[in-house]
C-alpha cells in the first residue's frame, strides 16, 4: 500500500488550534516529554494524519490535492513559526509501477502551506 502522511510537530496551543480545523482528525498524537519506543523521549509535541492511501501511488497526488485544497479552505496553514510540517510519502518499491508525478503547482501548493515532502520506498 502507498501512502501519504502529514507529521506536525511544534508548540502545544499552536498544534491544538491546527487540530481543531483539520479536515481529519490525527490518527497518532504525541505529547513533548513522552516516551517513544527505544526509551528515547520526544523533543516535541506532535501528530500524523493519514491524508491518503492507495494501491496505485499515481491516485496519491490527485488524492493529496483535494485534501490541500480542503485544508486551504478551511484556513489552515502550516507556514508558522512554531511548527513543522511533512508531508510523507511512503511508497512500495514495485518493478511494475509506473511513477509519481507532481507538477509545479502541486510543489507549489506545499511550500505555500509550509509543508517539507520526504518520500520513502518500502519493498514490496
């Protein structure tokens, strides 16, 4: 399965006035000071919002718009200086899979919100 995840990190009162407007709601969420796995302790507080998932990652960038889009219109933003944004992108390294392609607008569109992209590739 492909995927696309947003992972916010930052103060708690700006990352709780984000939360609330959100089109979806965090499937993950962490407190600054609470421990992770290997007894190591998060620096910030933080969530993750699965934005989208698909077989064919080609869905992911139309499916990773309308999300933006909804985000946009609902006024939030992640360009603050309290937070950090990235948007992650796991794919599953398949020879058959064709490629994945964003355009200008869609690279656009994430550095206006303030949003980082990582992609990683998982085996199939």
């Amino acid at each position: 399965m492909n995927i696309a995840k947003l992972i916010v990190h930052g103060d708690d009162a700006t990352l709780t006035s984000v939360i609330e407007v959100l089109p979806s709601d965090p499937e993950r969420q962490w407190r600054k000071g609470e421990t992770k796995e290997g007894g190591r302790v998060y620096l910030d507080s933080g969530f993750e919002v699965l934005v989208a998932q698909a077989s064919q990652s080609q869905v992911l960038p139309s499916r990773l718009r309308s999300y933006l889009a909804e985000c946009a219109s609902r006024g939030v933003s992640f360009d603050m200086p309290r937070i950090v944004a990235e948007l992650q992108l796991e794919l599953r390294a398949d020879a058959g899979q064709e490629s994945l392609d964003f355009s200008l607008a869609d690279l656009l569109a994430l550095t206006e919100m303030g949003i980082s992209l990582s992609i990683l590739t998982r085996p199939a």
